[in-house]
C-alpha cells in the first residue's frame, strides 16, 4: 500500500507481531511525514478529519535517532489526547525537528483502531538517500 503523492509515499511491512512503517520523500521532512501517514494507516483506514492542530518538537544526537524520537512524539500525542492524525508537517534544522500534526478525538465506533502502537523500536531503524534520489525513513512500531 503506498500513499498518494508521486515522490512521495508509505507502506507498512510485516515484522513478527509489530509492524513496520517506511515513509518516502524527495527530503528527509518527506519522508518522516510519509512514515507516520503509515503509521495512522496502520491504525485505521477511516477518514480522519483536521479539526485540531497539534505542535510537536524534538531532538536526538543523529538523523535516524531523530526519526525514532518523532514517531514517538506522534504515539506520544495520539495516547495523551486520545487522537489520530491524518496530515503531518515536519521541518528538521540540525538535528531539531518541528512539526505539526492534524487530526480529531478518536472515536471507537466510526474509527474502529486495529492497534494501538505502543512506541518507535530501534530495530530496523534507517534514514537514507536511496539510490533513485528519494529519501526513506523506517522502522519497527511496537504494537
């Protein structure tokens, strides 16, 4: 399953009980968006609607390091305020990231959550320029 932009997009990969999220993107900001659209994805595949913002930010001592630490920020947001997110927004300076998230309150009967992602593993965590010139990002979710 891949998302809809040309140079850009997601797809889930089966790891033992968890679930692997690889997003794609002409920079690593791409990418990184693409990743947690398939992290939600992994969750539901019903619309989300964009009635509330949230603003995230982190930092971590490596690029790979930094993809972890937003996917957790995003688990982070979707636990604490009982939301899903259905667009991201991500801008990395250094090694800081900034970033927003769109979503609504989850709702049981009309979302239907297939999981609930406890956190971003380290294994199998890589972010890379591919050889087609596109950037990917993936890693494990615990599930």
């Amino acid at each position: 399953m891949a998302g809809p932009v040309a140079d850009a997009g997601w797809e889930l990969f089966p790891h033992d009980a968890d679930m692997g999220v690889r997003g794609f993107g002409e920079t690593p900001e791409a990418a990184f968006e693409q990743a947690a659209l398939a992290l939600t994805a992994a969750i539901t595949d019903v619309a989300i609607a964009e009635t509330d913002e949230v603003a995230v930010t982190c930092e971590a001592p490596d690029i790979e390091l930094l993809f972890a630490e937003w996917l957790n920020a995003v688990i982070y947001e979707m636990a604490t305020r009982e939301m899903l997110f259905s667009r991201y927004s991500v801008s990395i300076k250094g090694l800081r990231l900034e970033g927003k998230l769109w979503g609504e309150a989850v709702d049981q009967a009309r979302h239907k959550p297939g999981c609930e992602p406890k956190g971003a593993t380290y294994t199998e965590l890589h972010v890379a320029r591919e050889p087609d010139g596109r950037w990917s990002a993936q890693c494990i979710i615990d599930v």
